[in-house]
C-alpha cells in the first residue's frame, strides 16, 4: 500500500512539473509575442521607408536604379525637408506621388529606356534590414516604393521619416534624435544595438525578429549591393 501511495504521489508530481514547465513555456511565449508586436509597431508607426527596386541585376538596370534615387531624393527634398513629424511627411508623399512616379518615369525614359514606372505608397512586409549603424525588426512598413520595369533586381532603401536618407549609409545626428524623440527609448535602443554590442538588446531583438518573421515567405539571398 506505501509503495503505491508513493507511485501515485510520484506521479502527480510529473505530472504537475510538465504542467508547471507548459504553462511556464506558454506565459513565455505569449510575453514574447506581446513584446514583439508592441515593439514593431512602436517603431513602424513612426517610420516611413523609401524603396527603388530595380528592373535586374545587370549593371545598366542597377545603375539606372541609383540615378533614379539620387534624382528623386534631389527633386523632392524641398518638399520633404520643411516636414517635423511623420504625419506632414506622409501628407506631402501622398500630394506628391503621382508627380514621383512621372518624375521617374522621364528619368527611364532619358536614359533611353521604355520600361514602365510605378510609384505606389502602402504597408509592405519586409525582413530585417540594415541601414548603416540602424537595424530594423522585420515586419510591416508603410512604405513609398518605386518598381521600375519587372521589379526583379535590387532595392535600394533608406528612410523617409526620420529623414535619413541623404547620408550613405549612416544616420544622421539630426535624424537619431527625431528617432529617439518619437520611438520609446526601448524601440530606440534595439534600432541602435550593433553600436551598443549589448548581448540582452541583440536577444530582444532576435526575439521580435523570429516572431515577427513567423508565417513570412522567406527572401532570396540577394546580391549585397551595400543598400538591400
């Protein structure tokens, strides 16, 4: 009979240590998920992107590409630079975008060129992306993107909001702080955490990377073409 009480006792408590650890497992993954929601929104609804897609990797579609960015960017600035928050950016962009489109359009078109042009402003997924000394999470972005011809070759990207796209490659001192002034001071740290070389930041964003990159069709391994 004492052999049997303690099997029974043995018993329930395998039972409640499974019961502990799933439970336990479960509270850490939907605080995981919660985490990584809050935190990509927080930096998606104060950013807006920039994308050139190229019609192919051959050097003259990507050089095409550049010239198209460098032009745009030039012709534009006027207007994006006298913006202070994000939502007079997406204004001015949303006023401007048919003029964008036709203003790229006439780039390929002196260039010699008849592909066609589309300039269209949306929430796009995108995986995680570096911009110089910026790391973005994946996930969804509003977005400004230029498609010229089949779209099949590499994408230049930068940030409209904050304006970050007239550096190459690294963020401007204005640019950070009109980022750190609008994003909490978490999202903001996790944007910056290769500078920082912190091992718990790069687990948190790690975190919001795997969960947000859930469900997602996974990219082609480009060309780096030092912007994808």
């Amino acid at each position: 009979m004492l052999s049997f009480n303690k099997t029974m006792i043995l018993r329930e408590c395998k039972i409640l240590a499974i019961s502990l650890a799933v439970g336990l497992m479960f509270a850490i993954g939907f605080a995981s998920y919660i985490y990584s929601y809050a935190t990509q929104r927080d930096i998606a609804e104060n950013v807006i992107r920039f994308h050139v897609q190229a019609n192919s990797n051959s050097h003259a579609d990507q050089t095409l590409k550049e010239q198209v960015r460098v032009e745009i960017l030039s012709e534009f600035e006027k207007y994006l630079s006298a913006t202070t928050s994000i939502y007079e950016t997406r204004t001015v962009l949303m006023k401007k975008l048919d003029c964008i489109q036709s203003y790229a359009q006439d780039i390929v078109r002196a260039a010699g060129l008849n592909y066609p042009v589309t300039a269209e402003m949306s929430l796009l997924f995108f995986p995680t992306i570096f911009y110089g000394n910026l790391s973005l999470p994946p996930g969804k972005y509003e977005t400004v993107k230029i498609i010229i011809g089949e779209g099949e070759g590499d994408n230049w990207w930068c940030l409209m909001f904050p304006p970050l796209c007239y550096v190459d490659m690294t963020a401007t001192d204005a640019g950070r702080s009109q980022l750190a002034s609008t994003v909490s001071n978490e999202s903001f740290r996790l944007l910056t955490h290769q500078e920082e070389q912190n091992t718990s930041l790069q687990v948190r964003f790690r975190v919001v990377e795997w969960w947000q990159n859930r469900g997602q069709p996974q990219p082609v391994p480009a060309r780096n073409f030092a912007r994808n």
